[in-house]
C-alpha cells in the first residue's frame, strides 16, 4: 500500500477557479491518500464519509485537459512535442483539485457551513447551463446527467464558500516596512577574487553596467524583497540611501555581495508585494486547516480506476466551461 500527499489549495477568481498544484511523483501537498480499491463500485476515491464518483472525475479532468492542454489555437496534445510531461501535471492537478474540494466539504458539514436557498438556485441555473451546452459525445464521456452536475458544483461552490469563509479570516493588514521592495544593482559571486575586482572597480567609479562580468548573475538588476537574501545581505540593503554603494559583503551563505540602492523604496512592486504576502498567509491558513482534516479522516485512492480513465481527445470533446459557468452565476470574493 504506497502513499499519496494530495492537496494544495483552491484560489477563485472572476473568471475560473484556478488550483496551484505541484504533483511531483507521491507527493502533492497536503494530504495523505491511501491507495486501495475500498472506495466502492464506481469511486475514484473516498474521503471520510464523501466518495467521489467516476463521473465527477472525468468531468474535472476533460475540463482541466481543454484548459491547460491548449495554448492559444494550438493543442498541445496534437503538437510535435512530447506531451508526457504535460499528461501527468493535468491529471495530477485534476485529481489534486478535486481532493482537496472534498476535504473541504468535509470541513463544511463539521462547521456546518452550508448553501442558502438562492445559493442553490444559483447552482442549478449554472448546471442547467452547463449540461445543455455539453455535445452528446462529452455527455456519453462523462456518463453524468443534469442532476449530477448539480451535485457536483454544489460540492464546488461550498467549497468556495469554505475557502473564502477562510482566507477571509486572515489579516490583510500588511507593514509598508514588511511589504518594502529596494530597487538595485548587485553584484553576487562566490568567487572572492572577482567580488574584490568588482569593489575595486566600483570605487574607482566604474559604473556598475560595467561589472556585470564579475557577476555569477546574468543580469545586475535586482528588486530585493524581505526573507529573500541572506539576512546580513538584507539588512544592509534596507539600511542604504538613493545612489548609495554598500562595501563588500560576504553573505552568510558564502557568496559576496556588492550592492548600489537605486530606490530604496519601489512604490509599485511594494504595492504589488503586499497582495503577495497576504495571499501567502491565506495559503498557510488553508494549509493549516487541510492539516488538521489530515488527522481527522482517512482517505483512500482507488488508483487502478483513476489511472484507467483515458486522458480525453479534444477532436470531439472539446467543454472547458464546467468552473467558469458556475462563476457566471455564484462567486466568492
């Protein structure tokens, strides 16, 4: 019996809900599954009390295919490329969003968080919407009827609902300090005797543009934010002036750093960077609740059924709607 981390985390925008997956082998964040065949007659996998039908699934990856497996007019499944690669992160983040829909309904009925009545008007409208704009060939793939789509987007808007409910608890109060982002020049090398060359060169005035040769960095161009240099690095470039030049510094991972302040406060990136660092803390919180699920209730994978659904050709099947006709009509935000 092998195990499977699966789950990340749900983000919904205007137009889709977008999942930010990263499945790499048996590992996907979050959640442990346990590969089995006890998920029932026609599951793909159970988790807790909820089983997900064969259905849902095709639904989600025939979806996930029409969206992802295309760039622009361009199939990328038809191109002169190999689509192994692609094949696997479509199915992995097919099944890793629909896992993590599921925890999340579970989370739901422990809160009882639930639909209100228009809520779930809503939800039949998309579903009408959605099975009626399905050819019969999509519908003979998907082997569901009106009714189960319903089911299933009722399953996705509470956990929309759950995950806003959520991440809307988190502080969106952000420190101008905290989300500050330096713009600069900077030199970085692990060699000491090109670090030392740079220096030399830059006191005598030679223009930074110039010493990118020293550079173990293609470009000397750096927009420096909080937690990403070495904390001795940092701090000097949150310390400096406009136009000022810092001496040569060995940073605590062992590579030298020379560095000019061109502003030391970048108005726009820092904006910018406070979104980041609050979508950052929604992450966490959603993490920490998916965790908490995690030793509450066992989940298993029927995998041999999972992996025998076919990858969808877009010739005749070709819906890529199922997640932005649901936010046509019922949205989160």
């Amino acid at each position: 019996m092998r195990k499977l981390r699966a789950f990340s985390a749900i983000r919904v925008t205007a137009g889709a809900v977008i999942i930010s997956f990263a499945l790499t082998g048996c590992s996907a964040a979050g959640r442990q599954i346990y590969f089995s065949s006890g998920t029932g007659v026609s599951s793909v996998f159970r988790i807790g009390r909820f089983k997900c039908p064969q259905s849902e699934a095709r639904v989600y990856l025939l979806n996930y295919r029409n969206i992802y497996g295309r760039s622009e007019e361009t199939d990328l499944f038809n191109a002169d490329i190999s689509t192994e690669g692609l094949d696997k992160s479509i199915r992995n983040a097919a099944l890793e969003h629909l896992s993590e829909v599921y925890a999340l309904k579970l989370y739901a009925g422990d809160h009882k968080i639930a639909l209100d009545s228009q809520e779930n008007d809503r939800v039949s409208e998309a579903a009408k919407k959605y099975y009626e704009s399905l050819t019969d060939d999509e519908k003979k793939y998907i082997g569901a009827d009106e009714d189960d789509i319903r089911e299933m987007y009722e399953n996705l808007a509470v956990a929309m609902k759950v995950y806003n409910k959520l991440i809307g608890n988190v502080s969106d109060k952000v420190s101008e300090d905290e989300a500050r982002v330096a713009d600069c020049e900077m030199i970085v090398t692990k060699k000491k005797e090109n670090a030392e060359r740079a220096y030399e060169s830059a006191k005598n005035g030679v223009a930074f543009s110039e010493l990118s040769q020293y550079s173990d960095k293609p470009s000397i161009t750096a927009f420096v934010k909080r937690g990403e240099l070495p904390s001795n690095v940092e701090k000097t470039v949150f310390s400096m002036e406009n136009g000022e030049t810092s001496g040569l510094i060995k940073g605590e991972d062992g590579k030298y750093y020379i560095i000019k302040c061109i502003s030391k406060f970048d108005k726009k990136l820092s904006e910018s960077n406070k979104m980041e660092i609050v979508k950052k803390r929604q992450k966490k919180q959603i993490k920490k609740i998916i965790s908490t699920l995690d030793k509450k209730y066992y989940s298993e994978l029927n995998t041999k059924r999972w992996n025998g659904i076919k990858m969808p050709d877009s010739g005749k099947l070709k819906t890529d709607s199922f997640f932005s006709d649901l936010n046509d009509y019922i949205s989160y935000q």
